[in-house]
C-alpha cells in the first residue's frame, strides 16, 4: 500500500487541495466585493494577502521536522474547519462586527497559510518513492490544473448552483474528506497512538461542514435580514448577482448585491422621473430602449403612451427579468408590463450589445445600477455612450439615472460631463425619493433639447393620465437645480481609465 500510497496522493490529493485552496481565495474575493464594494480593490487586497500568506506558509513548513504526514493531515482538517466556514462565518461578521475588514483579511492570511504548508509537506512525503525531478513536475502540474478547475467551476457553475455560503462549505467537506483519507493512505507513516483521534476529529469535522450545508439557506437568510433589516421573501444567487426582496409593512424592497433597487411604496416617483421627461420631449417615441431595469417598471411607465409600438428591454441578467415576470408582487407592481406583445426582452451585456445590430430607437431609458464596480462603470463612459448614440435615431432623446447629486456629486456631475464629451445635449435634474433621497437624472438629446424662453425645460407634449407623482409644472420644476447641487468640475469617465468608479468609492463611502 506505501508503494501506491504516492501515485494516489499525486492524483488526487494535489488535484482536490489546489481546488479547494483557490476556492477559498475567490469566495473572500467575491464576498469582499458583494459587502464592501469596488472589486478591483477587493480582489487586489485578497490576492496580495494570499499570496504573502502562501509563502508564509511555506516559510513555516521548514520547522516541520518530525510527524510530517500526521502534521499534513491536522492542517487539512483545520483548513478544512476554517476555509469551509469562511464564507457563513464573513456573512455573520459583517452584520454583527465593526472590524470586519480585520476578519476578512484575518482569515485568509490564515487560510493562505494553511494552504502554503500543505504541498511543502506533502513533497516531503512523497520524495521517498519517486524521482525529485519527476515529484516536482508532476505536483506543480496537478496543482496548475486544480487552479484551472476552481477559476472555471466557481463563476460557471459553484456560485449560480450553490451560492458563496454552499461553495465554501462543501470544499470544506473535501478538505476534511483529503484529510481522514490521509489517515488511512498514510497509515505506514502514522504511529498508531492518537490515530483514533484524529480520525475522531476529520469525521467530526465533515459532519460540522454536512449539519452546516444542509442549514445553509437558514444561516444565509438570517445573516442577511440582520443586514438588510428587513424580513426575506425571496432570495436567489443568479449567474451574475445576489438577488433579495425583503418585507416591511405590506412594502417590498429589491436588493442586488446588498443595494437596494427600489421601494415599492415609493418607486412610483423613481420611474416617473425616470421615464416621463424623455418621454414628452418627443412627438416620436414608437420605438423605445431600455437599458438595465429589468424589474419592469421603467417599461410600465414607458407603455402609458398609446403612440408606443415597441419596447426593447435589454438586461444582463435572465433572473431578474424572470422575477418581473413571475413574482407576484413584482409582476402586480410592473402591471405585468413584460407581458405586453409589444415588448421584447434580451438578455444581454448592454455594451456588446450596443455595438451590434442596426436598429435605431427614438428614445432610449438608462437604468442601470450605480457605478459601484468597473463592470458597472463601463456602461458610463465615453465609450458605451458613442456606442448608444448609433443606437439612436437623430431626434432620440435619452435619460439616464446618474446617483445622488447631493451626496456623490463628482459622481454625478461626471456622469453628465461624460455624456457631454460624447456628444449629446444634457440636462441634469432632480427629484426626492424617500428610500434613497436626493435622486439625481440627466435629459439627453441627439440635438440640441428644446428650451422655454428663459432657458428653462420645455415639454413637447403632455403627460399621460394615472401618474402619481409629476404634473406639468412638478415635472419643470425638476430642471431648476437648487444651489446646494451647483455643477462640480470632473474628469470624464472612459473606458481605460475609470475615474468615475473612484469617485463614487469615495463619496458613497464617506457617507
């Protein structure tokens, strides 16, 4: 059996441990941008405290003398215990602790470093049965395509099938299994006192991560009501986002990520800024775009005008267009607005889709999330805007929703510059929205928008009847910018340099 021993070790056990350990790297990764933000930033700081942790690791397997393949398997079952609980245990930091940053990192330095102690001393187990030359290349072989199994099954099929919390948990489970199976490989190398409990400690260890895995869902809704204080209706971790409606006094809220979307007692005032002004600013709105809002409700307000013959919502994600459609309360809150004939759902990237096709809108609606991250920020930059603008038919009229000019105006302001240095004639406006504020927007034309005479916003035509919010004269009063939100100088957002996720990082963090 010790002379199999090491062709096994080789196969597998090198195979599952380089898995498991760039899992743990990519869950701290991800879950540090889906709580804290900026991924860029995020996943930087991870990857850095990793890899240090890694040599650390490595470092400390030198004074490792004596009991090397039992000192092997008590570090898979310790890795096992703290990287399979990485992620429930983060969640819980999060909305329980002020230093959570400390945790964050705490842990995958310790993690890295468990890690880095583990092919150091599994070499040295096997460097009695095979050639030094052959036990290196076939190690780091088989360590470089367990890297590559992780980075391709955590986005394509671990976090869309069980979520940050089941991914870390059940590599947790295959740490713990390496390491009783270890015991039993091993056995020629291990002295039979304690063996019992040791194995003792991996079983235990695995029916921890199983008890845990089955209550996931339990322990990750709680987590999250505590953070979004509010009871959970709904909960998914679609392919691109963690998508959450909560409960509160007869009301709904949709969370992406962690950021709320929207207030159903008070979203009306939202979508009707949103929509109205592009809308009435032209007298051929037949063909309309809409950019993001999947939840529906931009094209609910859109299908008020009787002269529309098509909507085209375009939305990343397939889950929240589903939700729109088949969640009640969603579907009853859009009047089931992606059932109408006339609209047409695509499930895209709106940047590569802007740089596709040849048909031309006559108004287009933005409603993407705010530019938290560099892949939201790339639909806010020179770039994507010039993309739009053949999108568009030369008398489109375009609106965008920009952040809150009062509490992020570099933010916003850069935005409208942005749109401005790509082209298009733009008015900033504002409107109040209690679950978020000061809202800020921007009107955008082709040409040159038409003015009253004192330069101040000119409807072309009237607002549809059953809105609940704007009128006439609410609806101009928008475009009359208070002196608290006086235009601030920025740089413009493009494509290679991304200027305006930096800003938004700073005055929504300082908040």
């Amino acid at each position: 059996m010790i002379q199999r021993a090491p062709n096994y070790l080789l196969y597998l056990n090198v195979l599952v441990i380089a898995t498991c350990g760039l899992i743990y790297e990519l869950l701290a990764g991800t879950l540090a941008s889906y709580l804290l933000g900026d991924s860029v930033t995020q996943f930087s700081l991870v990857i850095g405290v990793y890899l240090s942790a890694l040599g650390v690791g490595s470092w400390l397997s030198r004074y490792v003398d004596q009991k090397v393949a039992r000192t092997f398997i008590e570090i898979e079952i310790a890795l096992a215990l703290l990287g399979g609980l990485s992620a429930p245990l983060l969640f819980v930091a999060f909305a329980q602790i002020t230093w959570f940053r400390i945790a964050l990192f705490g842990s995958v330095f310790a993690i890295g470093t468990l890690v880095g102690l583990e092919l150091p001393l599994l070499m040295r187990i096997l460097r009695e049965h095979l050639d030094f030359r052959e036990l290196v290349a076939r190690v780091l072989t088989f360590d470089y395509i367990g890297a590559l199994l992780a980075s391709v099954m955590f986005p394509v099929l671990l976090v869309p099938s069980l979520g940050l919390v089941r991914t870390s948990l059940l590599f947790g489970i295959l740490n713990a299994a390496v390491g009783v199976w270890g015991t039993y490989l091993l056995r020629p190398l291990l002295s039979a006192r304690g063996l019992g409990a040791l194995r003792g400690r991996g079983f235990l260890v695995i029916g921890l991560l199983v008890v845990a895995f089955i209550k996931a869902d339990t322990l990750t809704d709680w987590t999250e009501e505590v953070i979004l204080e509010n009871p959970i209706v709904y909960s998914k971790q679609s392919e691109f986002q963690r998508i959450v409606v909560t409960q509160r006094q007869g009301e709904f809220q949709l969370h992406l990520n962690g950021h709320l979307q929207f207030n159903s007692k008070d979203e009306y005032r939202y979508h009707e800024s949103l929509v109205h002004p592009a809308m009435t600013m032209t007298d051929a709105a037949e063909r309309v775009l809409v950019l993001g809002g999947g939840d529906g409700l931009a094209v609910r307000e859109i299908l008020r005008y009787p002269n529309v013959k098509s909507v085209t919502l375009v939305d990343l994600d397939p889950a929240m267009t589903r939700l729109a459609s088949e969640f009640p309360p969603l579907a009853t809150l859009n009047e089931h607005a992606l059932a109408d004939p006339r609209v047409s759902v695509l499930n895209r990237d709106a940047f590569v889709w802007a740089g596709e096709g040849e048909s031309q809108f006559d108004v287009a609606v933005i409603d993407f999330p705010d530019p938290g991250s560099y892949s939201v920020g790339k639909l806010y930059t020179t770039r994507f805007f010039q993309l739009l603008r053949r999108r568009l038919t030369p008398s489109a009229v375009v609106s965008v929703q920009c952040t809150s000019p009062l509490v992020a105006p570099k933010s916003y302001w850069c935005i409208i510059h942005t749109m401005q240095q790509a082209g298009f004639d733009v008015r900033p406006y504002q409107a109040a929205v209690p679950s978020f504020g000061v809202w800020g927007f921007a009107l955008a034309g082709m040409q040159p928008l038409e003015s009253d005479s004192d330069g101040s916003f000119l409807m072309s035509n009237p607002l549809p009847e059953g809105l609940r919010f704007l009128d006439a004269k609410t609806t101009v009063a928008m475009f009359d910018l208070p002196a608290d939100l006086v235009r601030v100088e920025t740089n413009v957002n493009r494509l290679n340099d991304q200027v305006l996720v930096r800003y938004y990082e700073q005055e929504w963090g300082a908040w």
